[in-house]
C-alpha cells in the first residue's frame, strides 16, 4: 500500500525559521530602481478589497498618493479624518496578494491594519448590509499555511475584536461578531460547502481573514479584519447593494471607530 504523502502546502514548513526574502529588502531595491525617498506609512493602515473606499475618498479630493510607498504592485493613498493620518489600499483581493501587502505595510511604519472586505452571507443572521467583526475565519485558503501549523481555523487577537465590537455598539452600529470563511475561489463555493459551513456557525465567506490573522499571530502584529456582508452570492434578484456610496461612508465611519478605541487602549500590539 502506497503510503500517503504530506500535500505541498504543508511539505518543507519550518514556522520558527527566518524567512530568506524580506519585505524591507524589496522595498530598499525599488525604492532604489523608483528613485523614491525612505518615508514612513501613516501607523494606521487599511485594506479595501473592492477599493469602494479608495474610490469615494479620491472622487472628493480627500485622499492622495503616497510620496514614497514602493509597491511594484499597488497605489497607497493617504487620508486625514478626525485629526489623524490614514493610508488605504484599493483592490488588494484574495489571501497571498493580502499579506503579501500587509508585509510591505509593517516593514514600512504600519502598527495597525484593517482590513475590511465586502462578503457574502452564509447564515441569514439579519438582511444585508451589516458588519461582522471576524474572530477568527476557516483556513481554506493555502497562505496561512505558510505562518503557522495547520489548524481549522485562524484565530483574531481577543483583544482587539472586543475593543472593536465595543467601541462599534457605543455608537449604534449594528454588528455581529464570530467565524468567517476564507477561500480561495469564490466560484467553487457549492451549496455542500455552503450546508457545512452554515452547520459550524460561520457568519459569511470572504477571502483574506485567516491569513492575516495568522501574519498577525507569527509576526506579533495589530491586525483587525471586518466582514461588510453586501450579498447573497448573487443568488437572489437585485443583490451586491452595499448603500450610500457603495458602503463607502459608512466603512469609514466603522474604521474610525475602531482607530480612536486602539489609539485610546496605548498601541498595544500584543497577541493575546
């Protein structure tokens, strides 16, 4: 009988090594190939996959460039909202392209990420659109693999989801707070897939959650993701409607929110 082999993703995985290609080492190359100057990322830093954010801000003459932000691949905007700076990042979708951002952010002065995703529903817990804070989010992806042992799911710093569900119910913003799924392939999310996932409790399917939970957790870092459930998989008439400014005002407003209360608590960047 053929023994059975260990699949690649979890083949050749040392979680305690150092990684051989850094992120400062990427961004000195281009910084150096772009003629750009060495400047810190505001200490907050957010993540908009469907870049409805980054849209509004710029439509209004409220956001711009980075001078110095030395991604080959993406655009840092940088934005003033209630006295503080921000910087935001549009359409960075999925789990290798998120962390692989996330990395870049931290090397260059980031303390704080949020991520904030638009997501289907999988439990119909009330009609969208509304907030989850994710808690934690199944490992069906493959770049988590590569921070920490496999596990079901990744789980989010306690610290941070209850700073961010209290600061959110302080304000009257309606939220729900528990699992998320993150795959890889939003087309091959199949009713099965779907049954079982609603069997466990988990709220809504996104793509980036559990791999920055787990850089969060391997790195020692401040990482707060929010699901915007928007839609039902496109399986009902007239679905995808996210509200005013596609969801624009209202993200911003959750962001803020969870900012000032992180600023409030002293930085602390402790995983617990």
């Amino acid at each position: 009988m053929k023994t059975e082999e260990t699949p690649p993703i979890l083949a050749h995985k040392h979680y305690n090594a150092a990684s051989a290609f850094k992120p400062e080492n990427l961004l000195r190359e281009a910084r150096r190939q772009k003629n750009l100057p060495d400047a810190p990322v505001p200490e907050i830093c957010i993540l908009n996959p469907d870049g409805d954010m980054v849209r509004y801000l710029c439509d209004a003459g409220l956001a711009g460039r980075h001078p110095s932000w030395a991604c080959y691949h993406t655009d840092l905007y940088v934005f003033r909202e209630g006295g503080h700076e921000y910087g935001i990042l549009g359409c960075v979708v999925g789990a290798a392209f998120a962390v692989l951002v996330a990395e870049e952010l931290f090397a260059s002065g980031c303390q704080f990420l949020v991520s904030i995703t638009s997501s289907g529903q999988i439990l119909p817990v009330q009609s969208p659109s509304y907030f989850i804070v994710i808690e934690r989010a199944l490992r069906d992806e493959g770049t988590s693999y590569h921070y920490l042992p496999s596990s079901e799911y990744s789980e989010a710093a306690v610290h941070l989801t209850q700073m961010a569900r209290d600061a959110l119910t302080a304000s009257g913003i309606s939220i729900q707070s528990d699992a998320t799924w993150t795959t890889d392939a939003p087309f091959r999310e199949t009713e099965e897939a779907i049954d079982a996932a609603k069997t466990v409790g988990i709220l809504a399917v996104e793509m980036e959650a559990a791999v920055l939970y787990a850089f969060a957790k391997a790195s020692n870092r401040s990482v707060l993701c929010f699901a915007h459930v928007t839609n039902q998989m496109g399986r009902i008439e007239g679905d995808f409607e996210k509200g005013v400014t596609d969801g624009a005002e209202e993200s911003l407003r959750v962001i803020a929110l969870a900012a000032a209360s992180w600023r409030a608590k002293g930085n602390d960047n402790e995983f617990l």
